[in-house]
C-alpha cells in the first residue's frame, strides 16, 4: 500500500514541476523514470538480479554467498509503476497538461477495476474521464453487462477448468508422455488468453457502468496470419506502452533495419521481462524478438487472414509459452525433449468431467470469437448491436453456463506480474 | 436510466425463470442416473441407504480400499473421490435406519489439517431440496452457499451438467452393486508411478503436518454430529486409517488414537497395514490396487467381525 502512496505522491509532484519548470523538466523526468524503475528493480527484480549474479560467478567457479531479500511482490507493480511513468512522459513531452486535482490522479493511479492486472491505461484517456461530469448512457450499459457476462465465461469457465487440467501436467512435466504434454502446451495457450483476456472484459465491463471508457485490451489474438499482428492484438495497452514509450524512442524502423531489429529485441526481451522475474520470461520475450526479425526480414507477414497462416501461428506461440508456463528452464526443456523424442499415444485426460468441460467451454468461446471476427464487431459494442430479446437470452445463456460449469479456482494469471 | 433499470429487471428475471427451467429439466435427467460418482452414486446410496446393514463412507480412499463382498452381502461401499467429512457428515445426516454399521475412512492429515473447510459436502447440496435433514444440514454450515442455491438453484449442479447428461443417454441400466471402485493400474500408470518413485525423496513419503498438532475444529465438529447421529439411531460408527505409502511420524499417530479414544469412538490405525513394500499392492502413493484392496479388505472385515461394540464402548 505504502509503494502504490509513494508512486502517487513522487509522480503527481514531479508532473506539476515538468510543466512549471520547463529548463528542468528533462531532470523531472528522469527523478520520475529513475524512481519508478527503482521501485520495480527492488520489490519485483531484486532476488532476480542477486540469484542471477551469484549464478554467473559460480560458472567461473567462485561460490558467493549473498542474501537476497525475502519480499512479497506487492500486487499489480508492474501496472500501476508503467501508468504514472507514462504520465509523466506524457506530460514531459506535451502531450498532456500536469493535473492539480490529486484526487484524479490518485484515482487515476489506483482506480481499482485494472489496479491489480491492467489494462494499463493512458492518463490521457482517464484523467479527462475523472475530472469530467458523467452522465449515464444506456448503451454502455448494455454493452458492459454482455462484456462482463462474456469475461466471466472466459475466465472461471474456459480458463480455470484448463488450469484444473493442465496445471499436474507443468508441475512435473517428466512423468507424463508426448501426447499429454502436447495437448497440456496448446491449451495452455488458451488458458492464459482466456484468463486474461476474462480479467480484462471484467475490468473494462466494470469501468462502463460506472462510466468509464477503458481501452481495449485483446482484439482476437489468436486469429492472427503473423507475429506482427499477433501483437497488434494481445495485451495491447502493454504493447502500445511498449511501443510508444520504448520502441520509438530508441529509434524504431527510422533508422535502417539492423537498429530496428535491436529495437525490436531490446523491446520484446523487456517486454519477457516485464512478465516476471525469471529467466524463462526473457528467453520467451527473446523468442517473439527473434521471430518478429525473422518475418521483417523475409517478409512473410500476409496483408489478409490466412487460416494455414493462422494455425501455424498458434502452434508457434504455443510452443513459445512452454517457457512462459514452465517452472523453470530446466522444465522448459524436457517439455521440448519429450514433444521432439514422442513417445506414447494416449493422453492422460484425469479428470473425464473437467475435460469435457474444458472442450466445452472451448467451444462456446470459439463460436463467440469466430462470430465477433466475422462480423468485425467489438466485444465492447456487442452488446447494443444485438436486439433486446436476443440480448437478454444471451445473458442468461451466459449466466446459467457460468452458473453450471464455474471452476472454483481462484488464481489470476496476470496478478503475479 | 429507465430503459437500464427495465433492462436489469428483465435480465434478473429472465435468468431466475431460466434458472427454473434449466434446474427442473436437470433435476429430471438426474433421477433417473445411477452411475457416475457425481450423481449417480448418491442416488443409488439413496435407493439402498435404509436398508443395508453396513455403509462404507469416505473419500477415494474408502471407494477403491474397502471392498464389500468381503464384509457381508448386505453392505454398500459409499466412497467418492475428493470427498472427506463434511461429504461423510451431510450423508450420515440423511440416515434411518437402525443398528446399521458405519465404517468411515478418514485420515490422520485431515484431522489436523487447519485449511479444511469442508467444502466437499457442497456437491450434496442438489440433494437439499429433496431432503429436509439435508436442507437442515447445509442452512447450518454453509449458509452463503444454501441461500445463493436458493436463488440460482442451477448452483447445485456445478460440475455435474455434462456428466449427468451423458450418463442419463447412455445408461445402460447397470446399477451399483456394492459401490466398490477396485483400481487396476495399467501399463502406463504403472510406468508413471515408477517414475515418480525413483525421482521421489523420503519427504515424500511424509505427509507435512504442522505442529504442534491441533485438532481441526469444524472436523471436530463433522465427528461430533457424526457420532450424535449414531447413538440417535444404536449404529456402530468405526473410523479406519486405510492403508497408505505416506506416513506419519508416531505423535500424529499417537494424538489420533487418543482424540478417538477420548470421543468414545472406536478407531483403527491401518496406515501401515502393509509391512513389506510391493507395489503390485498400490497404484499410487495413497491409492491400493484391486489386489492390495482384496489383501486388505480380507484382513478388515475379519476383525470387525470380531469386536464387540459394546463392550468396546462402554
């Protein structure tokens, strides 16, 4: 609680000093960067830093011995750190006015519908919003119920049923055959879509009835024909940040094609890192790095959706994830021995009732994405497009399946980061 | 404003009358399956409930150990995976019948085992408007649970939609005869917990109690209500230890028997009934096979018809 005050309090000071004292507002800024970062580096990176360290000295066989700290990662961190940073960018660079009300900009901060796992909102799109008299709109309404309905679907359905499935299977990954760990790695590719993308519609559904206008967060990902797009679709107010923040600055696709692949390296193996302290989350950040130099390079990025392309697609950010999910490195590489080395031909299912649910659910969210990219509808206006009837049956639809097929796990994927 | 509060209206009833009809058609569907563990196995333990001789109730460790054609003819076997006490408690509720035996299987962990809320009972609450012990039963101790089943009575079903359609199409008339579950390891279960045995250390065949040991209060309290519904009705309740490959140290041992002793409940400690390590007897770590359970199932049946209860008790 105390970090979240801290954040608060340094960047609403230093925004207001930006804009007063524009000879010194590079060295604001920096104060603003430099604090944050440090807070993240400490509470989130630290034992990370210190392990890996001692880790690198004891290849060249010095064994040290250094404490690290015993630090409980204080929730949702990385969120509301990269929100006040990019408020004082913002303002920094002109683009937004440094707000007085500190009540906004405490709300703004700590506004509990994406605290604890985002979307990381703009204080230009928020601010305006909590300083603005609010009126009451029917079809947000409408639209935010549908959405709220369709997350909560998505994420105590789909997602927690896959983790029920999947989770013995990352646990110990040596003990079960090829096809199990196979089918373990492409639904965990949905697992983590759905929990997160579940989380989202849920926060962003809630911000609308109360009469804000989040961003949007997921547009489909998993119907992208290629990396580049793939990212033009997940976790977009990460990827924007990223974009806008990082990638531009350092030079993006100005300055010739070798700067623009350390560009965009240097942006995905952070954005690895931004997930998590761990070794796996760079390497996978490194993977999309590589990936994405690969398709500018040969340019096998198609203008139009392919479905061969797709597919394809999907299996190689599956197979990416297998570091993102695993344990360890160590995991990571005997889920990879054991899909490369098959050996077996049944999966082991466990739970027959959690499967069939897992396949269920699957399919009710398939048919929703499917008809959402179809028709090129949004999830946040789907609701006011379809007619009052058809409405109020796809609610209750929604609510008696969630009703009936809830998992009763209760983790987040996205809140430990 | 107005077009939304209508809006909420029709949404909250719509979902309501829904709920009705999806529950009512479930419901439906339901009594007519007596196979599955999620529902078709408590409606057959209804059916047969009042008027056998001796109930086995327990967790998986109680359906795949206790086999009953050794016990006697008139004996069900009313073991469900991941059920515990609470489960064993909200079925005990529901009894008749007299001077029936009671064998309940229950572990050493459970008992000091501070986490547990006894949420595995749940999966009975469909049966609460069917039953008024029950109904009872569950108002006590689960009343947020019981009142959002009161609103959205499809919340009883949870996890048991799917299942209960399938075995209501493809029932093939076949009922439970004894509710035994003997396990027959395949080859590639086998070759798993081989696996898991050689990458396993001796933590592993511990179970992690914490100490000091303190008795688990609403466990505590299942056992009483247990215990109370067995004098009520001149049942002999046995509690049993079942056989395991995870130990515990003697002190969990020792402050088990004692907490029994003291209740006045008789108890048996079979977790080390297998001196010699064959794994042709187990399956997994806490599970026997079909053969281990025979082996096992023989030697228990033998002593309690031994014992005498009264002279135990008293």
């Amino acid at each position: 609680m105390s970090i979240i005050v801290f954040s608060t309090v340094v960047d609403y000071i230093l925004g207001l000093q930006i804009e007063k004292q524009a000879h010194r507002k590079k060295l604001f800024l920096k104060i603003s960067i430099f604090t944050n970062l440090c807070l993240l580096g400490v509470f989130k990176y630290f034992n990370f830093f210190i392990d890996s360290w001692v880790d690198l000295w004891s290849i060249f066989g010095y064994e040290m011995s250094v404490s690290t700290l015993n630090i409980i990662l204080p929730v949702g961190i990385s969120f509301y750190t990269f929100q006040t940073m990019s408020y004082t960018i913002d303002v920094y660079r002109g683009d937004i006015k440094a707000t007085k009300d500190f009540l906004a900009f405490a709300t703004f901060v700590s506004f509990f519908p994406q605290l604890v796992a985002g979307p990381i909102e703009r204080a230009s799109n928020l601010i305006p919003q909590l300083t603005s008299k609010r009126v009451w709109n029917h079809q947000k309404f409408k639209d935010a119920i549908l959405q709220i309905a369709v997350g909560f679907f998505r994420k105590v359905v789909v997602a927690d049923s896959i983790g029920a499935f999947i989770d013995h299977v990352y646990n110990a990954p040596d003990i079960y055959n090829s096809p199990t760990i196979f089918v373990a790695v492409i639904l965990y590719s949905f697992q983590v879509y759905f929990d997160f993308s579940g989380y989202s519609d849920i926060a962003i559904g809630t911000a609308r009835i109360l009469g804000f206008d989040f961003k949007r967060n997921f547009n489909l990902p998993y119907f992208s024909s290629s990396i580049s797009e793939f990212w033009r679709r997940w976790h977009l107010s990460l990827s924007r940040w990223l974009r806008d923040y990082l990638y531009i600055p350092m030079g993006g696709n100005r300055r010739g094609d070798l700067i623009q692949y350390r560009n965009i390296l240097v942006t995905l193996l952070l954005a690895g890192l931004w997930h998590g302290s761990s070794w796996n989350f760079v390497i996978w950040g490194g993977i999309h790095g590589l990936l994405l130099c690969f398709e500018k390079r040969t340019g096998l990025i198609p203008k139009n959706f392919k479905l061969g392309n797709c597919i394809v697609i999907f299996l190689i950010l599956s197979l990416s994830r297998i570091f993102f999910r695993s344990l360890d490195i160590g995991d990571s590489f005997v889920i990879i021995q054991k899909l490369v080395n098959w050996q077996g031909t049944v999966v082991d299912i466990r739970n027959i009732s959690i499967f069939a649910t897992v396949l269920y659910g699957l399919l009710i969210t398939f048919i929703i994405d499917t008809f959402l990219f179809v028709s090129k509808i949004d999830l946040e206006e789907l609701g006011s497009k379809i007619k009052d009837f058809g409405y109020v049956a796809l609610v209750c639809f929604l609510t008696i399946n969630i009703v009936l097929f809830f998992s009763s796990s209760n983790t987040f994927i996205y809140f430990q980061f | 404003m107005r077009q939304s509060i209508i809006l909420t209206i029709s949404l909250i009833t719509s979902i309501f009358l829904v709920d009705r009809g999806a529950f009512v058609l479930i419901n439906k569907m339901e009594n007519r399956v007596y196979q599955g563990d999620s529902v078709g196995k408590i409606n057959y333990f209804n059916s047969i409930k009042d008027s056998v001789n001796t109930l086995i109730l327990g967790s998986s460790r109680a359906a795949h150990h206790f086999d009953p054609d050794f016990f006697e003819k008139s004996c069900f076997n009313m073991g469900v995976d991941g059920k515990k006490i609470a489960y064993v408690t909200a079925l005990v509720s529901t009894l008749k019948k007299a001077n029936q035996n009671i064998i309940v299987q229950i572990d050493h962990d459970l008992l000091f085992d501070s986490s547990y809320k006894g949420e595995d009972a749940l999966s009975l609450l469909h049966k609460s408007f069917e039953n008024k012990n029950l109904s009872i039963f569950f108002k006590e101790n689960y009343q947020k649970q019981f009142l959002i089943s009161r609103f959205l009575k499809c919340y009883t079903y949870n996890g048991k939609f799917l299942g209960t359609s399938y075995r209501f199409v493809f029932d093939d008339g076949k009922r439970r005869s004894t509710g035994y579950e003997p396990l027959f390891p395949t080859k590639s279960q086998k070759e798993i917990f081989q696996k898991i045995l050689v990458r396993s250390d001796s933590s592993d065949f511990y179970y992690n109690i914490k100490k000091p040991l303190s008795v688990n209060k609403k466990t505590e309290e299942f056992i009483d209500i247990i215990q109370a519904k067995s004098k009520e009705l001149g049942s002999n309740l046995i509690f049993v230890t079942s056989p395991s490959l995870k130990k515990v140290d003697e002190e969990t041992k020792v402050q088990t028997a004692q907490f029994f002793k003291e209740k006045g409940l008789f108890y048996l400690d079979d977790s080390e009934f297998f001196k010699e390590e064959n794994l042709e007897y187990w399956k997994d770590f806490t599970h026997l096979s079909e053969k281990g359970a025979s082996l096992y199932s023989k030697s228990l049946s033998r002593r309690i018809n031994n014992i005498n209860f009264h002279a135990l008790i008293n």
